[in-house]
C-alpha cells in the first residue's frame, strides 16, 4: 500500500479514478525496450559502416565520393524520407479503429518486424566496402525506418489518449523519458565498452591505436561484436513492447469519423503553438550531436580509447537526472515555456566556453568534463517539456477546431527526433571525413594533428550554434498551463452541452 501511494504521488494520479501507475510503468517500459532500438541504430549503425564494413576508407569510393560522405549522405536523406512519413503515420493513426483503440495495436503488431529489420541492418555476413554491401544497407535501412515509424508515432501519441489531465500527462512522460533514457544509456555506455574489450588484442599497447598489420581482422572483429549486441537488446526489448500494449489503456476518445491526411495537414498549420515547437526542435537538431557518432569518432581516433565516449555519455547523464527530477519543479516555478529556454540559454553559453577553451591539456579536459554534466541539464529537460508541450497543444487544437488529433500531432515529435538524429549523424560523419580519418591507413596515422582540431571545432560549435536556435521560436509560445487547463474545461463543457442537446 505505502508503495501503491508513493506511485499515485509521484504521478498526480487518484486511486480508482483514470490513469492509475500501472499503466504508467507499462508505458515507461514499453519506451525503455524502444530506446535499445533506437540507440543501438542511431548511435552505431554509422560506425558500423565506417569502420566495421570500411567505407571510412581512404580507398572506398561510392558514385564518386568518399565512402564516409556516402554514408553521411545516407543517413540524412533516409532521415529526412522517415521524418516526412511521420506526418502520414499520424494520419494513419487518427484513422486507426480497433477494439484495443488507435495507439496501442501498433506495439503489439510492430515489435517482431522492428526486431528483424533492425538485425538486418547490422548483418555481419556482407562483403566490407564492397558496392552491393552498400546499396545492400541503404534499402534495409530506408525500410527499417519506415517500420519504426510505424511503431514509434502511434507511442507517443498515446501519452495523449491516456490522459487529458495535464499535470499527469506532463508527470507521465517525465518519468517515461527518464526510463527512455536509462535504456538508451545502456546501448550507448555498455557498446563501445564491448567492441573496447574485443579489439584490444589488435591495438598498440602504448598508444591504443589499431596495427596496420591488424586492419582488417579489427574490422571483422567489430562487425560481429555489433551484431551480436543488435540481437542481445532486440530479445530484450520484445516482451516490453507487448508488456507495453497489454497493460495501457485509451480514455480520449476521437471522432468517430476520421480525417483525411490532406485535413489533418491542414489541422497542423492551425496549430501554431505546435509550430513553433517543431521549428524549434529542427533548428536545435545539432545541439546534441557529441552523443551520436562524432563523439565516438573523437573517442576512437582522437582519445584512442572507445571507452572514452562510454564516460563522455555517462557525464550527462547525472545532469539530465536532475534536470528530469526538476521538471515538475521548474515547470510550476517558471512555465513549461521558460523553463524551456532557461535550460537552453545554459547548454549555448557552455558549449561555447568548450569550443574556445578546446581540449589539447588535462586541465581543459577537466573543465570539458564539467561542461559536459552541465549539458545533460538541456538535453534531460528538453525530452520531457517537448512532449509535455506537444500534449497541450493537442488540447489547444481539439479547443480550437473540436479535433484532438493526437496522431498527427505526435508525429512531430517523432519527425524533430529523426531530424537530430539526421543532423547528428550526418555531421559526424562529415567531420570523419573532413577530418580526414583513415582508419586503414598503412602508416598507422588514422587522423592528423589538424584533423582533430577540426574534428573538435565541427562537432562542438554545431552544438552551440544549434542550442541559441532552439531558444527563438519558443520566445513567441504563449500556451501557459492555466490556459490549458482553461482549456480543457471548455471542452469537457462543450461535450456535455453537446450531450444534452443529443438526448432531448
């Protein structure tokens, strides 16, 4: 019973009465077993290619242009051709009709197909460098982001059918986004820890560079330690997606005649508070980008160390916990929208004080260190009010137009996210090849004194560029929780009278 209590306290939820904490863990977990996945994509299936398949060699070339450039090209435009889908699958959503409601069904149908598709982009038995090898991966790629797609709009849009209250809804997915991140820390941290340990036999004692003699059996090596850790997290993450679907519930109910995509496009024009927050997310797609591949190519060639990039993660996340913690908090004290900016005011002003203080002495690793569990307070913060903000302007849009359209709406989340993910990928791997990493150079010099300079500039000023362009479009926000919550009473208002008029 005490335990039963403190779950209803941590959720503002009442016993008996709507969302109940059982629900609430199931849909944290279902978000935990998603963000293997994810991560284990965004974070490693470009490193994979570069250096597992070795397209980040100096004598691999695709259509002309380095291999590295061809990936980096891949991952933006695969991400970019999913984030569109996204708003065509809340569309979908919308129309969705099942005895189990509109969102749920999709973590039940999903799971097995993303766990396929997700082994098959990390398929160890494809020939390194080779043409085929790539067109190989870029169609098994494009056709697992559809896929997850299909799973992951249809997730975050049902936050919004559990509940309308938004104080629940906003500490639902406080906790969901800490539980999410937990389990994308585990990709990220546990990886590069396991391909540190396999490859050691084949590096330098002294230095923890690669062998030359040893190039291509360390790439080898890597392509199986990658596959093997795909199939470890997707069994995992199985079960939790069903765990997930059975032990949720939908409560907000939608028209009963659906819209049409073309409708629900135009629904999203005249939500202009979602807007705001979608041009904010894609202008802040680079905030983040040490976390994706560039930082673990300056962990690899720079540090010499894969684990590196292990700490580099690990540093964010004591400030992401308490950023997390202190949404609730911040949010009462100074608005979702305020606090919003705070944090990214902060992660500008200290990624600009890392790029100019630089790296090349103990000292400024030290302060870089710091810098780095200062910037988990942006990143913890922004995965939770940008979903918290998305689920009033569902509100604000059924308030509106008389239309929720949670589908449509969510997708834009998932749209900003894959547009970082997009940017974040793409600029490592951009700076991998303007740097001008080797990493099957016969001297055994993967990267110059120059090029890790470069590689430090690319990847830390982006990020600081990126947090200041977060902070613009949400300066003309004005959806305060009061008015939502004026809102919501409106409409309930609405129902009855509507109600009434039917029954007489």
């Amino acid at each position: 019973m005490k335990i039963d209590a403190l779950l209803h306290k941590v959720y503002g939820t009442t016993p008996g009465k709507g969302l109940q904490p059982k629900e609430a863990i199931a849909y944290a977990v279902a978000g935990f077993g998603q963000n293997f996945i994810c991560t284990i994509i965004g974070s490693y299936l470009t490193i994979f290619m570069t250096d597992a398949l070795l397209f980040g060699s100096a004598d691999v070339t695709i259509g002309g242009i380095s291999g590295a450039m061809a990936v980096a090209y891949l991952m933006l435009g695969t991400r970019i051709f999913d984030a569109c889908n996204d708003p065509i699958m809340g569309s979908i959503v919308d129309k969705t009709r099942t005895k189990y409601g509109k969102c749920r069904p999709y973590l039940k149908w999903m799971a097995i197909p993303i766990a396929i598709m997700t082994l098959l982009c990390f398929n160890p038995f494809v020939e390194a460098g080779a043409l085929r090898t790539f067109v190989y991966i870029a169609v098994v790629y494009v056709i697992w982001s559809v896929v997850y797609t299909v799973v992951d709009v249809p997730y975050w849009a049902l936050s919004s059918s559990m509940t309308n209250d938004t104080i629940v809804r906003g500490n639902l997915l406080t906790v969901t986004r800490l539980v999410c991140t937990l389990g994308a820390g585990i990709v990220t941290v546990g990886v590069p820890f396991i391909t540190d340990l396999v490859t050691k036999k084949y590096k330098d004692p002294e230095t923890s560079t690669v062998l030359p003699e040893f190039i291509y059996d360390n790439a080898n090596a890597l392509k199986w330690t990658y596959f093997i850790c795909a199939v470890v997290f997707t069994v995992v993450a199985i079960p939790m997606f069903y765990y997930g679907f059975k032990n949720t519930k939908e409560r907000i109910k939608s028209l009963e005649n659906p819209p049409s995509l073309g409708h629900n496009l135009k629904l999203l024009f005249k939500n202009r508070e979602l807007m705001l927050i979608v041009i904010s997310g894609i202008l802040g797609g680079a905030r983040m980008v040490y976390t994706y591949t560039g930082g673990l190519y300056f962990a690899r060639y720079v540090l010499h160390n894969d684990s590196w990039y292990s700490l580099i993660t690990l540093l964010v996340v004591p400030g992401g916990l308490v950023a997390s913690l202190l949404v609730p908090w911040m949010t009462k004290k100074f608005t979702k929208k305020w606090a919003y900016i705070y944090v990214h005011i902060l992660g500008a002003v200290v990624m600009f004080a890392m790029y100019f203080i630089g790296y090349d002495a103990p000292w400024k690793l030290i302060v870089c260190a710091i810098g780095l569990v200062l910037l988990g307070i942006p990143q913890g913060a922004n995965n939770i009010l940008s979903y918290a903000m998305i689920g009033d302007t569902v509100d604000y849009l059924e308030w509106k137009t008389g239309e929720r359209a949670e589908g449509i709406c969510f997708a834009m989340q998932t749209l900003m996210n894959k547009i970082g993910m997009a940017v974040g990928a793409f600029i490592g791997v951009f700076s991998y090849d303007w740097a001008g990493i080797n990493p099957t150079a016969a001297n055994g010099v993967y990267i110059t004194a120059q090029g890790e300079q470069t590689l430090w500039n690319l990847l830390v000023l982006s990020g600081a560029l990126s947090m200041v362009g977060t902070i613009i479009p949400i300066l003309f926000y004005r959806l305060t929780e009061k008015r939502q919550q004026e809102m919501v009473k409106e409409i309930a208002e609405r129902k009855a009278a509507q109600g009434e008029q039917e029954a007489e």
